[in-house]
C-alpha cells in the first residue's frame, strides 16, 4: 500500500500536506503557452488530479518535503501558512490549515526541525518560515539554518524596488515571512551552490525567478531532484518549453527546465516539483523533443490521503 514515505539511498522522504485542490485558474491562464492540443492528448492521467474535468481548473498542491540525512531534519519548503494578509493573492490569504499537526503526524516538532531550504521566496513556498505571536510574526523553526539563494532574497527585498511579473503579488511576503527569520540570525544566504551533506546539494536554477534552486540528492544509487517550481503540472514534462504565467525569466526558465529534466532522464532520478497532487514525483524519461512520465513515485494518492 503506498504511504507518505519513501527511502532513497540513506535518506527518507515524507511527504507533509497543507493544500490540494483548485488554484482558480485554467491551464490557458496557467500556462498560456502550453498547447491546448497536449491537455487533451493526455487528458487521461492529467484529470483528475492536475485538472479538474468539469471545471477546466488546475489543481495543485502545497506541501513541504521532509527530509531525514545524516541525523538530520530538512523541510524543503514551507508552503503558505496560516493568518496571512495576501490582498492581492486572495487564494492563499488567513488559511488556517493543520499543516504543523500534519508535520507532528510524521513525528516532527518545529524545534527538530534541523535546515529549511526555500527553493525560492515566493508566497506559497515560505509561509511557515513563520508564525504569528501575539503580533509579531516569528521563526516556527527556532534552531533550524534557514538556507535561502542570495539572488532571491535580493530581488524580494522591498527595499531593492525591483519590479516583477507577480506585480503585487508577492506583497507583504518578504516583510513576514523571510525578514522575521533574517532578523533573528537563521539565515544562510548562499550563492552558486551550497551542501547541505554527502547526500544533499543545492545548485541554483534560475528563470522561474532569479535564485530558484534545486536541491539534488544522491545518496547509494538513488538519485532524485527537488525542482519547486521549475515544474507546477506534468503538462511541462510533456511540453518543457511551457512556462507558468509567473516566470520572471521565460526563456530562462525554459532553459533550467530542459537542462534539469535531461538530467534527470539520464540518471532515472525521481523530479519532485514543489506542487503536484496525485503521487507528488516522476520519473521521467526522453521522449521526442521532450520527455514523459515513465513512472510515478510510490507515494499515496493525495486526494485520496487527504480524505
């Protein structure tokens, strides 16, 4: 019976869930450069888990991959959090979800979390780096390493004014969720590649925005790759040249993407992209100019776990 664990190598993976289901928006507005002609070809496995049939909108996932190396805990990725002011991304604004309940559930409290790696500082990717106290926003992970890609701590920092293709989007994100754990001494701003053990690397990917990162296990003869957001739905593994609307850096993006799935191919590593519902990760093998999903990962189908 599959589960929300897997062993790689020396190290084990769980899968934590926040949120499955609709984001409000149809694979046209998703991906508007994707091909309507590939949704429908492969419509058989990509509904209902990546789309909703009856309603033509994508669904999605925010979970944290949980990683035990080493004698170490390592979250990739902190999802969306609770009571946060999101105006211009209502989606993800005041949840309340049990995702620090369904950590415990995998026998993790905040203080045994070891190392957070934030593959980027997008909303739904670092909002329980933090939480609130009283009325101040402070660290959920009070003695972890919070390892976050220069790059991209520069490009969200208010103060720098860059523009971006989220417009407001990305608003107040960077101000309670990634400034609090900085202030407090826990962050490990890297640049170009950082390890984290003999098992894990993280290089930086960059195009989806400016310091998105990968993190690369290697652990006996498993390989697997943590892509976050280079890949929001399988639908870019069939078409790799289709970006997301929220790529600052198209062609970028297309480039990372290519290059980290031919890798990937090659060494029959598992993809665990930051967002998929049904068994969350691949393997992916070549196929014409792009490439398909050779198999999926053994983990519990998300919408029936979440039941």
């Amino acid at each position: 019976m599959p589960a929300n664990e897997i062993t790689l190598g020396d190290v084990t993976v769980t899968r934590v869930r926040e949120y499955y289901g609709p984001v409000h928006m149809t694979p046209e507005t998703f991906f508007p450069e994707s091909s309507p002609r590939t949704w429908e070809e492969h419509s058989s496995w990509l509904e209902p888990h990546f789309v909703d049939p009856g309603t033509r909108i994508v669904n999605s996932a925010i979970q944290t991959w949980l990683l035990r190396s080493e004698g170490r805990i390592i979250l990739v990725d902190t999802g969306v959090g609770n009571h946060k002011e999101r105006p211009y991304a209502p989606v993800w604004s005041r949840l309340d979800t049990d995702f620090l309940d369904n950590l415990a559930a995998a026998g993790v409290r905040p203080e045994d979390v070891d190392v957070v790696v934030n593959t980027h500082l997008h909303v739904d990717h670092v909002g329980w780096n933090t939480f609130l106290d009283g009325r101040s926003w402070v660290p959920t992970f009070p003695k972890a390493t919070y390892l976050i890609a220069r790059a991209d701590f520069d490009f969200w920092n208010p103060a720098n004014e860059h523009r971006s293709v989220l417009g407001r989007g990305n608003q107040n994100v960077f101000e309670d969720s990634v400034a609090p754990v900085h202030e407090a001494g826990l962050t490990t701003l890297w640049e170009g590649s950082y390890t984290i053990d003999a098992n894990l690397r993280l290089d930086l990917a960059p195009g989806h925005t400016p310091g998105s990162s990968v993190l690369t296990l290697a652990s006996g003869t498993d390989r697997a790759v943590f892509v976050g957001d280079l890949l929001h739905n399988p639908v870019q593994i069939v078409e790799p040249d289709a970006n997301s609307c929220f790529c600052e850096d198209p062609a970028g993006a297309r480039a990372t993407r290519r290059r980290i799935l031919g890798w990937a191919a090659d060494h029959r590593a598992l993809v665990f992209p930051a967002h998929l519902g049904g068994h969350g990760a691949a393997e992916v093998v070549r196929e014409g100019n792009g490439f398909a999903v050779k198999d999926w990962a053994p983990f519990a189908d998300l919408a029936e776990d979440a039941r």
